[in-house]
C-alpha cells in the first residue's frame, strides 16, 4: 500500500428512476443501476457525468499544471483516457461535489455519517470493503482488481471497482489497486472525508484528503 495525497426535449433534462429495471438516468443521459442496502439506496455504479444536474458543463480539466492550481469544480478521465469513462467513471475533485449540483435530481453525495451507516450495516470497517468490492483478479482473468483482491465478495451488490485517483500534483495513481469516493462532509482541519478500499485487504478506511484531489463519486437516493 503506498502512501496517499499528504484529494429528447430540451437541454435541460431532469434525471429519472426506474424501479421496475433499478436504473437511473443523469442529465447527461448516462444510465446507473441501483441497489438497496439496508435502508439506503445506492448507485452500483460511480458517477460519470460531465454536466452538472441544472445542465452546466463541468470544467474538463486535462493538464497536470491547469489541475495543480485548482481551486475550483473540474473532473477527469484516468490518465485522461475517455475510455475509462463506462468503466470506472469520472474523478472529480471536491469543489465540484460542494456546488450540490453533481448529483442527479433526487439524489445526493453521501454525507460521511451516510458512509458510515453503510458501513456499519455490511459488518463495520474491517469486513465491509470486501463486501462492497467486486469478485475476481486481472491476473486470472476474471475481474479488473489486482490480485489478491482480499475478501472480496460484492455481497452487498456495491460492485466497487478500482478505480485510481488524481494526485494534488495532475499525476494519476493505483487503478487496479485503490479506489475512493468522496463525502459532502468536511473534516475538523478543512480536508473533506472519504472511503477507501485497497486490494490487499477487506477494509474500509476512512481518510480527510486535499480537495484537490481527483476522486470517484457514488451517489445516494434522497
């Protein structure tokens, strides 16, 4: 484990559930399903959008010098690779979360006490990252994790994936190894709260980075 950070109507389209298919549907027209865990819903997928849920385009931010000085809403691709989108999602960093707008309508980005009844109801920290990770390894084939993808059983339907980050510094780091998803929630020293899940172990780990950096986003239902 290395040492981390220390981050066909109008243009206006509303976003929409479907209880009978469990899918959901973002302004951008990206389509999400959705699982029940516990008493929340959540997305089993990480968000992708590029717009923001009035219709706003969220700024593309390609360059490591142009994502260094950010101090303002931008997302990415990892390794700003477009093709990385319908797999793993957008990063995006914590201004963009704290517009309120990245969520689409009816929903929003957990709280860090939403994060933590999620947690506690998979079996708390220590067995509940293996819960939320998807199954299989790269190397046998069989999922996109890197092995040995510890205690992973995706029982809770999360289908987490490892998705990488964006450095403070624009480098991009750890898919295949690492994902995280950000809170809307700050912590005591002006950071914001995130989970995080390696492959190595079973584990949630509840961390304060740099809004800087460029992390995955889950959404939860109203």
């Amino acid at each position: 484990m290395c040492a981390l950070f220390l981050t066909t109507s109008s243009c206006k389209k509303s976003s929409s559930t479907t209880p009978a298919t469990n899918t959901i549907t973002d302004v951008d027209g990206n389509i999400y399903h959705y699982v029940v865990i516990g008493t929340q819903t959540w997305m089993g997928e990480n968000l992708r959008t590029t717009k923001y849920n009035d219709g706003t385009a969220i700024p593309l931010v390609t360059q490591d010098s142009a994502w260094r000085q950010l101090i303002t809403p931008g997302y990415c691709w990892y390794n700003n690779d477009a093709s990385n989108k319908n797999t793993y999602g957008a990063l995006y960093n914590w201004y963009a979360v704290n517009t309120g707008k990245l969520a689409p309508t009816g929903w929003h980005i957990p709280t860090d006490a939403e994060w933590t009844i999620l947690t506690i109801y998979l079996g708390g920290d220590t067995v509940a990252g293996g819960k939320m990770k998807s199954t299989g390894t790269i190397e046998a084939g069989t999922g996109v994790w890197y092995s040995p993808n510890a205690g992973a059983t995706n029982k809770s339907g999360f289908s987490a994936l490892p998705a990488g980050y964006r450095h403070g510094s624009g480098a991009f780091y750890e898919s295949g190894d690492f994902t995280s998803w950000w809170s809307s929630s700050v912590d005591s020293t002006g950071d914001a709260w995130d989970r995080r899940l390696y492959n190595t172990d079973g584990d949630v780990f509840r961390i304060g980075d740099g809004m800087f950096i460029g992390l995955s986003v889950r959404c939860v239902r109203n």
